[in-house]
C-alpha cells in the first residue's frame, strides 16, 4: 500500500500498487511525485519504486505531484504568501471534472447526508453551531460598538464581512472531509486563515459587486415610482387644476408625449430588473461550488467562479432541484420552533457538499 503527497500539502491513500499505476496512468502522477508505502515514514520520489518503473516509462509530460481526485495538465501555479494556488486552463479543467462528474442525484446527496448525520452528528452541529455563535456574538458586539460610538458599527461591518467569508469557507472545508471520512476536529472552521483567505475574501467581493450591479434596475425603478405618486399627488390637487386650465393646450400636448415616455422608461426598467434578477440567480446558483473550490482544490478565485459555472451548467436543474429541497427542509425545521433547524442545517450541509462530491471529484459518470 502507498501514500502520495501532493503540491497542495495534502496526503492520499493509502492505496494499493495498481490503483497508483491508474493514477499514473490519468495522468494525476509522475516519476517526481513524493511516495512512501503506508507502513514507513521516509518519503520516495514515485521512480525510487521498481514496481512503477514500466507505468512511468509509459507515460510522458505528466504533472507532477497532483491530488488524485483533479487533474492540472499543464497547470500554472503561483506561489504566494498564502500558499500555493493553482491555475489551470479554466475550460480545459472545467471539461475534465465534468468528464467523470456522476449523475447528481437529489435523493443520494440527502440520504449520503442522513447517514453521515447519524454517524457523526454531534461534530457536524458543532462546527455549524460555532460558526453560527461567531457571527451572533459578533453582531451582538457591533450593536454594542453602535450604540457606544457613532460609525463604530460601519467600520466592524466592513471587517466582519471578509472574517465571515473566511469562515464559511472553514466550515466548507470540514464538511468536505466529513462527507470523505476525514476525521476533522471542529477547529478546521478556521482552517480558511490559513488556507487561501485572500482568495475567499476576493471572491465575497465579487459576488457582492455583481449583486450591487444587478440592484441598480431596482433602485431605479423605485425612484421612479416615486416620483410618479408625487406627480399624482400633485395633479389630486384642486389649485393645480384650476392652473391647468390657465396653460396653452400645445404645452399640454407636449406633457402627454413626456408621460408617454416616461412609461416606456417605466416598462424598460421593469424588463431590465428581470433580466438582473434572473442573471444574478443563475450566477449565483452557478457559483454555488466556488468556495469549495478554492478550499478543496487551492484555485484562484476568478478560475473556481468559471470552474464552478461550467460544470455546474452541465446539471444546472438537478442542482436546483437539491437547493430547493435543501430549502424546504430548513423551512420545515423552522417551523419546529426553530429547533428542527438544529438538524435540517447540517444536514443540508453535508447535501451539499455530496453534491460537490459527485460533480467535481466523481471517478466515473455513474
């Protein structure tokens, strides 16, 4: 049995000789990759080991010390401060995933998720559960902050949005590894300062700048009614009407054309607030994986927003359908006074993070 070291710091296996020639073989390992067998401590190049020397041979230009579950053919890794982050060619990347994606199933995500509740519940509710008492105790402190000192609050909002990102990007994580059978303690929620928190914060910035573009149709639109009620106020007025009847009927014609217009702009700022709404839900639902991406598999924020869209896209219903029933569960654990969403959030957690499972690091499409 043999264990392998990948470039993201991480261990796989361990896994028997041919399992790692297949991997060799897909191109997810070559001769330079670190290996040890399981019983021993000292780490091998892949070539130090006689058994692999005919697969290697066999196999040329692969990348070198990859995770089995993905693949970085000619990937360009930046190294940062923060760790290693990869980027590969973002359609090239997005086409291998999805080539073994298996089917997403709404009723295997929930019921992988039952069972892995059952098996280790008491951890899953407490990474969720402390997460959750941050951002209320932070919240709490804010409205403390706010009524201490005026604009206190401003300043901990703008710096508790990225500490949140990163979080949520810690209980991603945990919940990933749960989901593998990776024993983690619940300090890996804050596995994300370590891991990558730049690229989490950059990618809450994007999202909340694509959600900030798509309410400007709203916001426009609401100015707009509101001047229309004031004008209608104002035409309700008996002294305007008997102004009215002093004005040229030519001026009068010419206000005609301007209402005229005005509900042309009326019904363009209509079309163009559904449109943003129904971009942003699909950006957003398509988006969906771009945290576990980055936690998962170290990519760059921009390149796991394309990755996650592309694949995504593939099965973009079958996702949907998952949301919505992750949603009516959390809906009927609220209405158990609350406290059903003690066990409805988790689950909907570990769903999730199945459905990651299945589309990114699936080894077949079955």
């Amino acid at each position: 049995m043999f264990v392998i070291l990948a470039l993201d710091g991480n261990e796989y296996g361990p896994v028997d000789a041919e399992r790692l020639k297949g991997w060799v073989v897909a191109r997810r390992a070559d001769a330079r990759t670190q290996a040890r067998r399981s019983n021993e401590t000292e780490w091998h190049t892949l070539g130090d080991f006689a058994e692999f020397g005919e697969v290697l041979a066999s196999v040329a230009g692969a990348p070198s010390g990859l995770p089995p579950r993905f693949v970085y053919a000619g990937t360009p890794v930046v190294e940062r401060a923060q760790g290693t982050i990869f980027v590969p060619d973002e359609g090239a990347f997005a086409d291998e995933l999805a080539s073994r994606s298996r089917r997403l199933s709404v009723r295997s995500c929930i019921g992988r998720a039952r069972t892995l509740c059952r098996n280790c519940f008491g951890s899953l509710l407490g990474a969720y559960l402390l997460l959750f008492g941050f951002i209320i105790a932070a919240g709490i402190s804010l409205a403390v902050l706010e009524a201490a000192q005026e604009g206190a609050s401003s300043i901990g909002s703008f710096v508790l949005t990225p500490v949140i990102a990163i979080l949520q990007g810690g209980l991603i994580y945990f919940y990933i590894n749960r989901a593998r059978g990776v024993p983690l303690d619940m300090g890996a929620v804050f596995s994300g300062f370590k891991r990558l928190p730049l690229q989490l914060i950059l990618l809450s910035l994007v999202r909340n700048l694509f959600s900030l573009i798509a309410s400007i149709p709203l916001i426009a639109l609401s100015f707009f009614v509101g001047r229309a009620l004031s004008a209608t106020e104002i035409l309700a007025n008996p002294r305007f009407k008997e102004e009215m009847e002093k004005i040229p009927p030519q001026f009068l014609e010419f206000i005609g054309s301007l209402e005229t217009l005005s509900w042309v702009t009326f019904a363009v700022l209509y079309a163009l607030l559904l449109l943003s709404f129904f971009g942003l839900f699909w950006l957003t639902l398509s988006w969906s994986f771009a945290e576990y991406l980055i936690m998962d598999k170290r990519l760059h924020f921009w390149t796991a927003m394309g990755v996650s869209r592309r694949v995504v896209g593939r099965q973009f219903w079958k996702l949907l359908l998952l949301l919505i029933a992750a949603m009516l569960l959390n809906m009927l654990g609220a209405l158990c006074l609350l406290v059903g969403l003690f066990y409805t959030v988790p689950l909907t957690l570990a769903a999730l993070a199945y459905a990651y499972e299945d589309l990114f690091c699936g080894e077949n499409q079955g």
